[in-house]
C-alpha cells in the first residue's frame, strides 16, 4: 500500500480502540516505516500518558494549540527515536489531556471544525510530503464527533473497532449504515474483545459478521479477549513488554493486512 492515513474509530468507548492504534503504530514502525500518531481523541486524551517515559513530560504545544492557531505545524510534532533503533521515524502530536483542554474542545462549534480540517489536511501534507512518513494513524473519538468526523474526511482508510458485545455491534452496524455510507471511504472492521482468552472458532465469526449485516465492510480481523490485556491499566506499549503475546501476533497481522490492502 502506498503512503496512507488511516482513522481509527469506534461507535462507542470501550472497544480497545486506543490500544490498537499504539500498537498498530508501534508494529508498524518495528517493520522499519516511518510513521505519525495522533491523538484526536479531545475529549479523553491518552497518548500523553502512554509516552511519558519516552516524552520526559517535554511536550511544549499540543494538537489543541495547533487547530487554535497558537503554534505552526512543526511545534506540535514530536520525534521520539530509541524506541525500537536510533534511527526511528515516529512522530507523535498529543492532544491536550487537562479538564479545562479537554472542556474548551467541547464547546467548540462548526466554524471552528471547518478551520480544524483544513489545518489537519495540511498537518496530514506535511507529514506525507515534507517528513516522507509511510503511514500516519489518527486516534478518533469514539461516535460522531466533529473531530471524529475531521479525521475521518481526511484518512485514506477507515478502521472501525467493535467488540462482540450486541450492543456495539448494533451501535457498529447504524454507524455504518447512517454514518459512513455518506463519506463512502475504504473501510474495514476490527473484530476486539471477542472471545475470553480463545481465538475465535469461525462459526462465532460468521455470527458476529452476520449481525453487522454489511457486505461492503470487510471484517479485517478478530481479537479475542485476553484477561491480561484487561489488567494492562493503562500500559498500552504491550509491543515492548510483552512482544510474544498472542494479542501482539494478531496485531502484527492486522499490520501485514493493511501494509498489503
């Protein structure tokens, strides 16, 4: 696949999403590409905790003083290299996780999410363009948030995460039909959280592919449920602690798929 922008997103919270899009980003550049995550998730920010260690808390401007106007494009990346070599190419933009941030985002309106897109087109330009990232990976807001649906407009391609539960998948399956219909973008579903700790036999596959009842959506995969996974609390870099886990081996391939679409 050439250079794409991928979204990561979910009908509601609790899917998994942000863990699959860390680990997603970090398999991906273990395999040697350049690649860029940010965090659009304004209203629950977590890529600033994720790497504290790796930042030394020296974030200096956020994705949320990028779209206010308050720093250019090349104050809110930050370069963070050693995590797999020296010579890494990952450039992450954190949103702002503090209340007063997260409640001014919030209350922004339609002016201001138009101006957003056009400064996340040229953010998604100049990651492409000027650093020659391979693949950038927006963390979104889970529903139909004006963000969400920024980051959504200007990916190449759509991951939507659901787990099991009969309630995200109805809540997968009237996103898709009511939401994502109209952007008409490539989309594939991710299957998370599906079985405890079993892979998932293909009749139950079958029966949760049923249940979304599209055939335009390919399910690109189906995690199971790992307990371990659960009790990670908040340690989302499973790809370094534990690269061997079967929950790393199905990313790995989800990374393989998407390399190949």
């Amino acid at each position: 696949m050439a250079k794409t922008v991928f979204s990561v997103h979910s009908s509601r919270g609790g899917t998994g999403k942000t863990v699959i899009a860390v680990n997603l980003a970090m398999a991906l550049l273990k395999k040697g590409y350049s690649v860029s995550l940010l965090d659009m998730d304004f209203r629950a920010p977590s890529l600033f905790y994720v790497f504290r260690e790796e930042t030394k808390n020296q974030v200096k401007f956020w994705l949320n003083d990028f779209f206010n106007g308050r720093c250019g494009i090349k104050q809110v990346l930050m370069k963070i290299s050693g995590i797999f070599s020296d010579d890494d190419n990952f450039y992450v933009g954190f949103a702002n996780p503090s209340l007063y941030a997260i409640r001014d985002m919030m209350g922004k309106g339609a002016l201001f999410e138009v101006s957003a897109l056009k400064k996340l087109y040229r953010l998604r330009s100049f990651l492409l363009n000027k650093l020659n990232v391979d693949y950038v990976i927006y963390d979104t807001s889970p529903g139909i948030q004006y963000s969400s649906i920024n980051a959504i407009t200007s990916s190449d391609m759509c991951i939507v995460v659901s787990t099991s539960n009969p309630v995200d998948i109805e809540g997968t399956r009237i996103m898709l039909s009511e939401f994502y219909e109209v952007f008409e973008k490539k989309t594939v579903i991710l299957i998370n959280k599906a079985f405890p700790e079993i892979d998932l036999p293909n009749f139950e596959r079958n029966k949760i592919i049923s249940q979304l009842n599209t055939k335009k959506y390919e399910v690109i995969s189906t995690i199971p449920c790992f307990c371990n996974v659960l009790r990670s609390k908040g340690d989302y870099l499973l790809i370094l602690k534990t690269p061997d886990h079967p929950f790393i081996k199905k990313i790995d391939e989800i990374a393989n798929k998407l390399i190949n679409f």
